[in-house]
C-alpha cells in the first residue's frame, strides 16, 4: 500500500488491521490467512498482504531481539501503533504529525471496545465469523474517530451534554431517576445518554466511554442496554 494515499485518508487513522500469526506458520501459507480484519475494507487483498506481512515479520523480529515487544513503528509518511498479544498482532496507522500518545490511545481504546462487548479475542474468532465481527471493528472505529481531537484522545474526555443550555431540574431528575434504579437487586451503576452524549452518569469514565458506543442512533432517546460481563483478556 502506497504512503502517497495516506494524504487522502482520515487524520486519525488510515489504517488499522488485525493478523493472527497462528494461521500463517508453514513456508507455503498465504498472509491473507492471517488477516482477522483490514481497514480500509476497500484495500485490495494483495495490498493487504504485503503490508501485514511487512509488519508482522518486522514486529516478531523485534520482539525476540528486545525484552519488549514494540510500540510503536515509524515510516517515511505514516506512523504505527502496535499491539503484541500471543499470535495476534493490531496495528493502526496514523500520518506522522498525530502524537505519539494519541495514536497508542486509540489503539488501546478500539481493543478495549472489542474486548468489552465480546471477550477474549481467541474465543470471538471462534464462536463467530469475520464477516460478523468486522462489522463491530467498523463500528468501533468509526465511532472513536468521530469528532475526535488530540485534546480529547489524549485525555480520553467524555462527551458530555452542555449544562449550560439545559434546565437544572433535568439533570437533577436525570440523577435522581439514576439513585432509584440502583436501589434494584444486582444494579450496579447506570448511566443516561441522550443523542451520544452523556446527561449523568454513575459509572467511571472509562466505562461509561465503552457504553456510548450502543448509544450511537442519533434519533435515539432511551436507550436500555444490558452489560456484557466479559473478561477482557485475549
């Protein structure tokens, strides 16, 4: 895949896949294999190849040469963040002017995401087919992507609804509807979103991130979403 397409693609990511190195370990096995998930879906699959493969061996070379596995990879016009976990390896790619800490966080993030709504990703591949699961990585994707600046990928900062625009007796009902629910045997915490952005929340940041993922119908005004209780470990 050509660096001369990377000034034509989105700011933050350009591209992102994720490879199994356990489907491709014979002399005569095709990279293609390997290839869990490729963005952009568009890319043709020898473009693909070539790519992961120059990755995944550049990457595995490292990590037997160093005490860690790499985090980071830069090119002539595109950086990489890397993710080394057993067999699979995730990278994204970024143009070079993106922060370092911002392209790793979004990394971390969209395989945050994966884990928390389906589990181990071993386990996924398994139980589901790629098409399936692809449709959750777009997902994911798209909505990190979305409206995002540096300052909030840095900081991971909620979308929060403007409290200066909205009745005080609102927000105060929204959290007062939040305290009754969680008087009901085996509620926790609950959130309440309007339109992707949060009203009022009772859970930590972090998690209530992973829940607007759900919340992502603009025309949507209740939503009631059931957890996964997931092991978010590969």
């Amino acid at each position: 895949m050509g660096d001369t397409a990377a000034t034509a693609e989105p700011r933050w990511c350009s591209v992102f896949f994720l490879y199994d190195g356990s489907k491709v370990k014979e002399e005569g096995d095709p990279t293609r294999a390997g290839i869990c998930y490729f963005y952009p879906v568009e890319t043709v699959l020898d473009q693909q190849e070539v790519l992961c493969g120059h990755l995944a061996g550049v990457c595995r070379c490292l990590a037997e040469l160093s005490t860690a596995p790499p985090r980071l990879l830069r090119m002539r016009r595109r950086k990489f963040a890397i993710r080394l976990r057993g067999d699979f390896l995730w990278a994204l790619g970024c143009a070079v002017d993106v922060p370092d800490v911002s392209v790793c966080r979004l990394l971390d993030q969209l395989i945050g995401l994966f884990c928390f709504y389906n589990g181990p990703v071993r386990r996924s591949y398994q139980e589901h087919s790629r098409e399936e699961l692809a449709v959750q990585w777009a997902q994911f994707l798209s909505h990190l992507q979305g409206g995002s600046s540096e300052l909030q990928q840095i900081y991971g900062s909620l979308h929060t609804i403007d409290t200066t625009r909205i009745d005080p007796l609102l927000l105060l009902k929204a959290a007062l509807i939040l305290q009754a629910c969680q008087r009901c045997p085996l509620v926790l915490a609950g959130c309440i979103l309007y339109r992707g952005r949060v009203v009022s929340t009772q859970m930590p940041p972090g998690l209530t991130a992973k829940v607007l993922v759900r919340d992502s119908d603009p025309q949507s005004q209740v939503t009631l979403t059931h957890l996964p209780m997931q092991h978010c470990a590969v």
